[in-house]
C-alpha cells in the first residue's frame, strides 16, 4: 500500500488516525527524528491539548524547521487540530510561543459568555463562496456534512483575509463567531476538526488528500435544512461493561445501579447480559451515535493494569468505529498487580493509546475536590484531573457524576446549595439538594453537585457526565432540574444521562436545558429505540443534528 509519514509528539489518541488512514487504503510510517521528515513524501501532523506545549515540544526536538522545509518543497502536508494551529503565528493560548507561521493570522479563545467552551461536538466545514459558486468541494468537504471538533482556541474568520493569500477556506459557527475549520493552499490541507473521528465524512477527506484530490464536484445541491450551520445536538451511547459470574466481558444495565437479574423480589441471579462491548459499539456507531462511551464499572481490578481488558476493547473498537470513544472506570493512581506504582496519567495515555479520545473520572474526582476545598479552593497540580488535562488537554477529561436528591423543608435546613423542585419529596418537602456519591452510588459525601462541577472545572476538566441515582433505570426522563442547576454553574459542557426512556425523553431536555448532549443506555441496549430513531425524531421536532453517512 502506499505509505504516509505520521509524527506523533504524544498526541493523545493517534490509533484512530492510523486506523483511518489504513481504512482508505494506505500505510503509516512514523517519523522518530528530525531526519525523517526529509524522506516524507506526504506528512500528517496530529495534536490534541496546549498549544504552547505542543509548539515547544516540535521546537526542542528540532521538528519546526524540517516542517518548514517540506512545506516549501511543495511536498504534502496535512496538519489537524492542534496540527493546523501550530500553522499559524501564535495563539492567545500562550502568547510567548511562536507558531511556525506559514498562515498570518492568530488564535484566540472563544467567548464563553452564551456558550459551553470548549467547543465539543459536530459542526459544520463549509467551504467559501468561490468554492459555492463553482459547485466544487475542498478535500470532499460537503455542505451537508458534519465534523467533530474539540478546542477552546480558534482562528477568527475574516471574509478575503486569507482568500487574497490565496488560502481556500471551509468556516464554522460557534454561537455568533465564525471560526476556521480547514484551510488549503497549494500542498497544505489543515483542519481544526478531527477527520479521523468524523465518521465517513471525515475519512472522506483524509483520502481526498492523501490521493491528492484537492476538488471535486459535488452531485448535488443539498436541501437548505442539511446545510444549517452550528453545532449539532450530541446522542451518545453508553455501554457499562463488566466481567460476569464466568469472567467474559459483557455489555449490561442496572436498575438503580444494580446490574444483577431479579430472582423473585430480591436480586441475586445472574450479571445482565446484554452483550458484547465490541459488536455493540459498532452497532450504535452505524445507527448515527455521536459518540460511544464504555464505562469500565468493575474496574477489572484482578489483572496487570497493561493487560486490562478493556484496552483490547478500544483497539478493536477503534478500527471499525470512527466516533470518539470515551473510557471510565479505574482511572486513578494505583498499584499494579506486581506492586509497581501506576499513576493516573500513566493509565489514562494506555488508554489513550489504546483507541480511547477522553477518560472518564467518578469517584476519585469527589475525594478530590473535598481536598480542593479542605485546602481553601487551592489546586495542587497532583490530581488525576489535573495531571492528564495539563498532558492531553482539558478536553480530553470528563468528570461522570454520581448525584442523588436529598429532601430539605427550607435552604436553612441544609448548608449546601438547595433547588426548589416541582416534584416535592415524601414528606412534601419543597426544597432538595444534590449530595454526591462514590463507589457506583454506594456511599454518599457531604458535597453537593454545585460544589463538585466548580471545583473540578477549576481542576481543568473539560466535560461533565452528569448522571442521577433517582432517575437511572426509571425510563422516566432526565432530571431536567438537576441539569438546569449544573449548566448555570459551570461554563464546560455537560453531557445530560440517566432516565432516558423514548425519543421524547431526549427532545424534552434539548428543548427545556442548555445541555450540550443527551446520553442513552438501556432504551438502546434492549432494542426498544435505535439511535436513528432517536435522531429522526430530534429533526422532526426542528432540532440540529448530524446524520448518519455511509462509509466511503
């Protein structure tokens, strides 16, 4: 096959790149040392994270002046996410560090005043007017299409700016700023989105570039609803896998977190098998899931940490599923079967390596930010949410939430936040408030929800899971309250789970909150709704989101 040089300074998740780039027919070389890039016919630089970081490690291992010189060699070059970035002459994110400068413009970070940031999920790459009026695409980018972005810096767009530089450009909308999510120019190809988890659309312009179809002609106009800008209404499938009595990994579900078959009026039959984790990623990914989530709840704690069972799922995940893929369960500072001391950071790039685009952290992040306060909301760098969103980026935490409803008569009778609810307590009770838990919901702590989404966000978690006790297993519909109270105190996304029953479940918490997306399980799991079922309704009801594409 022909080959590709790929450069990977501890990116984060580059398996699905290179499961994207063999999916359409090629072969990957990496580049170990500046004296490789001279060889590199066609090279992808990929990034995830810190701007500042990423161009610092480029420039002390001596990468940015090869780049440079195979750049101006006229030989292909592709850069995505921070890649692209590092194409420009700096960033707001770290304003002392010079980018390699081939695009004059700079970065800046979105405003955060009427919207999540970072910016996290599907969006538009719609190519610029000349593009339109011939009726051409850049790289097969598609009007109708929709791609996954993930960052909090972006490069304004200013209509001719980089036109008369002779820079194509594809835009995206964010709230009102327009930002750039690809540019090309000559044997430059660049996007801020990630092809490789953008699903057929994506792989799509990975092969265009890679093959050197620079423009095409698109078949046809799409109708004008396929072509609506900004970001799209996420549906994400969840998948909580666990060894059973017989030790084989299976996909299963819990009433009230408990995931065993009911004998009679007790639980103690076997573990739910609803199952395999594999072939039901795969099955979610081609219904139109946004993204698949695997939450590891036991943890697999038996084993050596490099052979968990669960890297082996995101390996073979990763191959045929090209959506990103989050993991939870175990994340945390650990000792290894043999007594070697593992860090979180350590587990977490083993899973990052493995297929894995975010990690997942519950119970460890509660204990955390009970010590943030205890400390006076001081940080002290050595957390797991710290130390991984400082390597990979915020975006590449998420913090799943374990909350339950704690009646109150009054806000004086509790020192913690307090909502009033419309669904009063058993005692009548007006008032409730949000205790979080740790260990699958087992043990509660005295911090509330508020207390918990703050501190982590200061942290540098990128993204809250936010989950209910009362409501999982109910088929009864999200906790609309709960998630109101969250979005209106933290300016990450949050990703809405727990109670989701029927279609309708999710248009109600699109349409009543500002959640960034709605997370599905058991309704999905028992066959009683697909995920396309799911999405037909959302754009029935007039609500963004992105459709399912074919493969290439």
């Amino acid at each position: 096959m022909p080959t590709v040089h790929l450069l990977d300074y501890v990116a984060g998740n580059v398996r699905s790149l290179v499961n994207a780039i063999e999916k359409v027919g090629y072969t990957v070389e990496w580049v170990r040392s500046p004296a490789d890039i001279p060889a590199a016919e066609k090279l992808i630089i990929p990034g995830v994270g810190h701007f500042g970081h990423c161009l610092s490690q480029l420039e002390k291992a001596g990468y940015v002046e090869p780049i440079r010189k195979h750049i101006a060699a006229g030989k292909p070059f592709m850069g995505i996410c921070v890649g692209l970035q590092a194409l420009f002459q700096g960033s707001e994110e770290d304003p002392e560090v010079r980018g390699i400068g081939v695009i004059p413009a700079r970065l800046k970070r979105f405003d955060d005043k009427d919207k999540s940031v970072p910016h996290i999920g599907w969006n538009s790459a719609n190519t610029s007017s000349t593009a339109e009026v011939t009726g051409e695409s850049l790289y097969g980018l598609r009007p109708d299409s929709k791609y996954y972005y993930v960052h909090s810096y972006a490069a304004p767009y200013r209509q001719g700016e980089l036109e008369k530089d002779g820079w194509a450009v594809a835009t995206a909308r964010y709230g009102d700023e327009e930002f750039i999510g690809a540019v090309a120019r000559d044997n430059v190809f660049a996007t801020q989105f990630h092809p490789e988890k953008s699903g057929a659309a994506g792989l799509r312009a990975i092969k265009a570039f890679l093959d050197g179809k620079r423009t095409e002609k698109l078949a046809e106009t799409p109708p004008a609803a396929a072509t609506k800008e900004g970001l799209t209404r996420r549906v994400i499938a969840c998948l909580d896998v666990r060894t059973n009595d017989q030790g084989d990994l299976v996909v299963t579900k819990g009433d009230q977190y408990d995931v065993r078959e009911r004998d009679g009026v007790s639980t103690g039959g076997a573990v739910r098998n609803l199952g395999k984790p594999v072939d039901m990623a795969r099955k979610y990914y081609e219904q139109g899931a946004d993204e698949v989530t695997f939450l590891n709840i036991t943890s697999f704690r038996n084993c050596p940490v490099a052979d968990t069972p669960m890297l082996e799922i995101l390996r073979r995940t990763s191959e045929t599923v090209f959506v990103p893929l989050t993991i939870g369960g175990g994340i945390r500072d650990t000792v290894d079967t043999d007594g070697t001391k593992i860090s979180a950071l350590d587990i977490a790039t083993m899973y990052f390596k493995s297929g894995a685009d975010k990690v997942s952290i519950g119970s460890d992040a509660v204990i955390a930010a009970e010590e943030y306060y205890a400390r006076g909301k001081k940080l002290n760098a050595t957390t797991a949410i710290e130390t991984i969103s400082a390597a990979y980026g915020n975006q590449a935490v998420v913090v799943s939430v374990d909350p339950r409803r704690v009646y109150v008569a009054s806000p004086d009778a509790t020192p913690h936040h307090t909502i009033k609810t419309k669904t009063p307590g058993p005692n009548g009770e007006n008032y409730c408030w949000y205790q979080c838990t740790i260990k699958g919901g087992r043990e509660g702590r005295d911090v509330d929800v508020r207390q918990l989404v703050q501190a982590v966000e200061a942290m540098g978690a990128g993204e809250i899971l936010l989950n209910c006790i009362d409501k999982d297993g109910t088929n009864s519909g999200f906790d609309i309250e709960l998630i109101n109270d969250v979005k209106d105190a933290i300016k990450i996304p949050v990703i809405a789970s727990s109670g989701a029953g029927n279609p309708g479940h999710f248009a109600e918490v699109f349409e009543q909150t500002a959640t960034d997306a709605a997370l599905g399980a058991g309704m999905f799991h028992r066959g009683e709704y697909t995920v396309k079922q799911v999405k037909e309704y959302l754009q029935g009801r007039g609500l963004l989101v992105r459709q399912f594409e074919e493969d290439i």
